[in-house]
C-alpha cells in the first residue's frame, strides 16, 4: 500500500479530484499555503496498491497545468517599502510524494 501526496495549485484542484473519482480512486483534499507566494494550494492525498501508483500519478499530471503569472515586488527602503516592478514566475504543476504505508485500517 502506498500513500500519494500531491501539492497542487488551488486552480487545479476540482478538476484533479473529479479525474480521480471518475478513474475510481477516493481522495482526500487538504488546504495549504505555500512557502514562496504565500498561494494557497491543495494537497491531496490518495492511498492506493502499488500497482496503481503510476495511474494515480499520470491522472495528476493531466490534469495539474504549470502557467506563468505576474506578482509584485517589493524592495526595502530605509522607512519602509516601496512597490517595484511586477515579476513573472511559473505557478501550478504538481509536487508528489508517494511513501510506503506500513499498515492501514478502515473502521
């Protein structure tokens, strides 16, 4: 048994759980922020054989898009911030994590 944690952008995430439900794979999702933009993002954990580890995974994948997006800056200034420029950075995708289940109970 396998656990699949998937860190995905909040964007994607509708349509990442109801993929995985059509394929027959229950989830659950998590809310979460991220470290660097302070996004908010969604976890999803799915516990399933071995075996379906890739299936679960290429589901992610088609479904969790990478795009660009502009956030603003800041830069400090003796009394404070001031705004500069905007800077595009790449948001979305999917981090994944699949880590071995020593034991599960369902009651």
């Amino acid at each position: 048994m396998k656990l699949i944690l998937a860190i995905i952008n909040h964007d994607d995430a509708n349509a990442v759980t109801q993929s995985l439900t059509r394929n027959g794979f229950s989830s659950t999702k998590l809310a979460t922020t991220g470290g660097f933009l302070m996004a908010g993002n969604v976890t999803i954990l799915v516990g399933v054989d071995e075996e379906k580890v890739q299936t679960v995974i290429d589901i992610i994948k088609e479904q969790s898009h990478s795009r660009k997006q502009m956030i603003p800056t800041t830069a400090e200034m003796t009394y404070g911030y001031y705004p500069s420029m905007p800077v595009e950075v790449v948001v979305g995708g999917a981090t994944i994590f699949v880590v071995d289940i020593e034991r599960f109970e369902r009651v």
